[in-house]
C-alpha cells in the first residue's frame, strides 16, 4: 500500500464524509495491519480514533470486510470472542478489506464516527481509489 | 475542567454517597479523557477504582453517558464490541457526559461502588456543579 | 489510608504548590499502591499526571521515598533495571513513603509538575498531615 | 488543532523529507496528544511508526521538545526513567511541540526515520506551516 495511494482515499474519504455532513476517523493499514496513513476530522468524537484503527485492522487481519467479522464474532456466531483476540477487534460495519483490481490483498480502511451505514458507505467511496468501477 | 470546579463535584458526590450509606469512587476527567480529581471513599470494593475511571473516559470520549453506551455496545445493539476499544470502556451506567451552560463539553463524572442506579443519581447530583438547575 | 487523611494531605500540598507558584499533580495511595486520591492543578502538563501516580508507587512498593529508590534503581546503582518493574517506576525524587506515629506504613505520596526538589518540599509539607513534627 | 492544519504541515514534512532523499513517518497530534493525522513514506521502516508517535506524544505532554527531554530523561539527568512513564517516551531529537504565534500550545509533531538531524530538520520545516518566520 502506497503513502500516495493510502492518501488518496483518505481525500476520497473526507470529501464524501462533508457531503454527508458528518465528522470521521479514517485509518489505512497495508496488508500486514501496520498503519499507513490516518486522519481525524474536527468534532470528531476522541473514541473514534481507536475504532477507526481496531476497523482497519479486524478487515485486513481475517481477510473480511468488518460488517461480515461481527456475524462470526457475536454471542451467538460461530467464533464468538474472536473480537477479543489481537488487542480487540471490532464487531460491526466501517472497515472494508482492500484488494487491488487483480484480486491481491493491498490492506485495509476503516472508518468511524457517524452511523455505521454512513462509515460503510464513506469506506467504499474511497475504496474505489484502488479499484475504479 | 478546572479543579475548583472538579473538587466541588467530587465534595457533592461524596455527601451524597454518605447520605445513601454507599461507599463509591468518583472520577472526574476533562474534554480529552485525562483525568482531574479523584476520591476513594473507605470501605469501596479496590476493583471500582478502575470502574470509575472506565465509566467517565466512556462518557467523554463517546460523547454520550455511559448508560447511553450500553444499548450501542451491547451484543444487540449496532455497535457490539466497541467497549473493547480505547482499552476497554463500560457499558452500563455511571459514567456522565459533562456540559457547560452553553452546551460545551466539559468533560464527564464517573460513579462506581453502589448499585447503578445509586452511581448515576451520585453523579447527577455532582453533576449540578457545572450547571446547576 | 482513610479519604479524609487523603485529602487534608492534598490540600496541604496544593496550598503549598500555589504559595511556590508551581502547578503539580498528586496523587496518594494506600499501603497496597491502590490510589486513594488523586489532584491536578490547572496549567499542569500532561504528563506528570502518571509521574505523580508512578511517584507514589514506587514509594510504597519499595518501602523508600522515590529519590532513595534512584541511588538503587540507575545504571550505576545495585539494582539497575529494577525501575523497568511493577510496570514501569520512577527513578528520582517526588515520591514519599508515609507512615504513621507508631511507624506502620500508611502509604504514599506523589507529586509531580515542578522542579524535583519543589515536588519533595510539597510531599513533606502534605505529610505533616499524618505524622505533624 | 484542526486537520487542515495538520495536514498542511505533513505535506510540508513529507516533501523536506523527499528533499532530503530519506524516508519517514509524520504524527501530529492535538494540545492533549490524541493524533488528528498520520502518514508513512514508503520505505520507512515499520518500527518507526511507533517512535513517530511517541514523539510527538513526549514533547506535548512535557512542553518541550524531545531533544530537550532526551537531557532531563538521561541516567545522568534530573528525572532519569521519565521516559518510563506514559505508556514509554522517546529521548531523542525528532518530538517537536507546536505553538501558536501567541504562544499557545498546539500539539505537538513527531518525525522518525531518517537521522536525528534530519528528523528534527524536517519537523522544523513542517511546524513552519504553523507559526510562519
């Protein structure tokens, strides 16, 4: 994952986030979960931040998007408690799994701090950064 | 947060801990979750210490008290798991969001030792400090 | 170590600080390192928030004020590294070991935000509170 | 310390280090060292995205730059094993703290991954962005 790649969607991200008049957290991680690039717009709420990493990180490190990790990792999924292993993972939608136009892993971002529908859909706008519709 | 204004909660807490016969800690954390004053009254279990200080940084970094918490990181509720971020946060009540009377977030109390009920009315008591009715 | 005693050794030592112009944080705990109260003047940098705490622990964990434990705990004294321990101690003066009239640990205090000699002229004057000459 | 702001100086940070032929890691963080942006030049190795951090943590908790800590923090220091408190500081050049042209404090940015020289070279250049010569 490239800085200039990992900032692209981070610009992608904030864009779409003040369309939608609402105030994120935005991690990229490469494919080995080690950050890349981040950023914290203002009034985003202090707890964000780490949600927005945890996001990243749960996407990238089971290779799936976070929405689909909360139905394995719930009291009542397959491998609940999973969401404790690796420092806390996070158990719901904003961290979408990265992959470049050939299907490769390229890593992972995670966004925070509006509704999940909202950090979903700020996710995939700036994930089309790596692979354009 | 000042530490006028902290101590003057922390004091109204505590007269009103006596006068419920309960034993509690009180916290009292500023706008960025670091803390400014804390009490142990005699005779409270040596685990709510950290109780105290989970619930007022879960207030203040979510923006939202504690109880309010709750229903988001409950294993029903949309955000399953995010009491595992930030280090662990609580998901029940006693933790209280602080504003000045302009609507400013001043920071947040946190109550534990008594039942939750007893910790949350502790923690509105102390909370009339800031803004009083 | 009862709140009440507690607090008259944190007003002691905030009524000191103000009279040196300095901005401390404090922090007292009881004979088992469990904090008891805990204080920060306005202006005080971050950090010394856990100095303070760290102070008092290393206090009563070693049974010697904190600047005794720095002759120990240095790479020339006879216990290098042991300032690594009990997750991290620190190695110069501000945190006092209290004991009571009989000589029976009763905990200690830490104070930290100015110089390390102001930080131990604050910690005896508070002191005096449980052992008054 | 808002993330245009902060964004401006890791622009600033990322093309003196491109000048210089090195590859680092850029953290800016707020007056109460929470992160407001972040990135990683490709190449940097992993480790230093941690120190970057830390830096820039160690010179806004302490109000000094991390070169001037390095000096208290040292065994032959005043405050040897400071840099043991607060989760671990860096003691070392590259941590900058940022105020404003009136002199309030404004977080703090840390540069890591290049020589010391280069790091704090870079960072100077970045807090630039902040307070204009």
């Amino acid at each position: 994952m490239k800085l200039s790649v990992a900032s692209a969607m981070i610009e992608a991200a904030l864009a779409e986030a003040e369309k939608r008049k609402v105030a994120v957290c935005i991690t990229v991680v490469d494919a080995a979960a080690w950050p890349v690039a981040f950023a914290r717009m203002d009034g985003a709420p202090l707890g964000v931040i780490d949600v927005s990493i945890k996001k990243a990180k749960t996407a990238v490190l089971f290779h799936m998007d976070s929405e689909t990790f909360a139905k394995v990792a719930h009291p009542n999924g397959e491998a609940y408690s999973l969401e404790n292993t690796n420092g806390g993972l996070t158990s719901f939608g904003g961290g979408l799994l990265l992959k470049t136009a050939d299907g490769v892993i390229a890593g992972a971002i995670g966004v925070s701090g509006a509704s999940t529908e909202d950090d979903i859909a700020i996710g995939r706008i700036a994930a089309r950064v790596l692979t354009p519709a």
